[in-house]
C-alpha cells in the first residue's frame, strides 16, 4: 500500500476581516462584540488506499476538497484528525508549488525550484535541457521568471517534478497547461509513468482525461466521499450529480 487515509477531516478558521475603527468600538464595548469566527469543514472523515503503480482521479465540484486532499497527502497541510500513511517519496505540481522568484532568470529558478523538489545539483545540470525543452521555454532562459504567465509556470512545475518522481506523483489541473502539443507531452509522460508502476493522484475537472488515465477515481463534494471506485462508474454518478 503507497497511500492510506483513514477518517481524515481538515477545518479550517476564518476570521471576519474588520476595520480599525470597528475593531476599536467593539473593543470599547467589551467582548461579547467581538467578530465571531466561522469554521470550514474542507474533507470529512475521508478514507482511501491507493496501491503502488494505481493511478487515481479525484473529482468533484468547485470547493470539494480535492487540492485539500492532495495538500494532506503533499504533507503541506496537516489533517484536524484522523490518521495517513504514506510509503515512497511524493513529488507533488500544485497551485501552491509554483511560486518563482520573479527576479530572478528561469535558468535559475530551475535550479532553485529543482533542490526544492528534492534533485541534485548534478542532476539539474544532467536533466536542464531536457526541462527546458518540455516546458517549451528555451527563448526565456535567460529572462526574469516574472514575465511568465500562469501557464508557463504550470509546464515549468510540472517539466522539473517529472525529473523528480521516484514513486508517488501529485498533480492538481496542471496537465491541463499549455497547447494540445504540451497537453500531448503530458499524457506521454503519465503513461510512461504508470508502465514504470508509479503511483499517481491527479485532481481534475476534465472528466475525458481522468477516463483515459485513472484506474479509480474519487468524487469529493463538500468534503464527503460520494463515490469510490471504477472511474467510469464514478464519473457517471458525477455527471448524474452535475444534472441535480
């Protein structure tokens, strides 16, 4: 077994945001003035296993806790309760793993971005131009790393966590960058990489491209597990949700 949750729930706390000056009357008028704060119940008591060389699509509507779920796994956030265990090293492309330094030239944030991912220095330099012809940004090697759109950065992220998938790879929506020839690549990759038994977790809204890769799949809404299972069973009770 690669990946076992087992009654995983994360809350989050939000806090109204006030202004100074009604911060200051409701501290002139004591406590019981003060904003109250809402609690966000993202995944409820989520349980799963993954198997080694499984490919898994998680799905569901807007907010339903599939980046939630991948962060958990990523080990970006801790679970509010229940337990997981996670065998193998996870290289993970997610919205929160692509933040460049903007000063800085491509060629460098490569490196940079490259040790974060856990790859040797001698490695980037074995592996650089193989990164940069993925990522189709061999004219902005020498450019600053701001002048990339969202995009770029997304088949940047994903060209460096390729290099550095050993066993479990992570991904939420960032197949879905770049042109069909990119999007091709891609795909190439990820069946590569199920032919070579590593495990995969992609969070995605394109139901064709979670049909064609994923073994299983995952619906999530509001948090909850509503399906587990065969993906083509899984997507049709998304779809028949979608319809509601």
């Amino acid at each position: 077994m690669m990946i076992k949750l087992s009654q995983v729930s994360k809350q989050f706390v939000i806090h109204p945001r006030r202004s100074l000056l009604a911060s200051l009357r409701g501290f002139s008028r004591g406590v019981n003035n003060l904003p109250v704060h809402q609690t966000i119940c993202a995944l409820d008591k989520v349980s799963l296993s993954i198997k080694k060389g499984q490919t898994l699509g998680v799905i569901g509507p807007n907010g339903s806790g599939k980046s939630t779920l991948l962060r958990i796994i990523a080990g970006i956030y801790k679970p509010t309760s229940g337990v997981y265990k996670i065998e193998g090293e996870v290289a993970s492309v997610l919205q929160t793993s692509i933040n460049l330094f903007p000063e800085i030239s491509i060629k460098e944030n490569i490196f940079l971005f490259g040790a974060i991912m856990g790859l040797e220095r001698g490695d980037i330099f074995k592996k650089y131009k193989e990164i940069i012809a993925f990522a189709g940004l061999d004219e902005y090697v020498d450019a600053e790393a701001r002048i990339l759109s969202e995009g770029m950065k997304e088949r940047l992220a994903f060209s460096i966590g390729m290099q550095t998938c050993k066993d479990i790879l992570l991904l939420d929506e960032v197949i879905l960058a770049g042109d069909s020839k990119f999007r091709k690549r891609c795909f190439e990759v990820m069946m590569r990489f199920k032919k070579e038994q590593k495990t995969i977790v992609l969070a995605s809204h394109d139901l064709k491209i979670v049909n064609e890769l994923c073994d299983e799949a995952l619906l999530l809404n509001r948090g909850r597990v509503l399906a587990f299972g065969k993906t083509k069973e899984v997507v049709d009770s998304y779809l028949k949700l979608l319809e509601k």
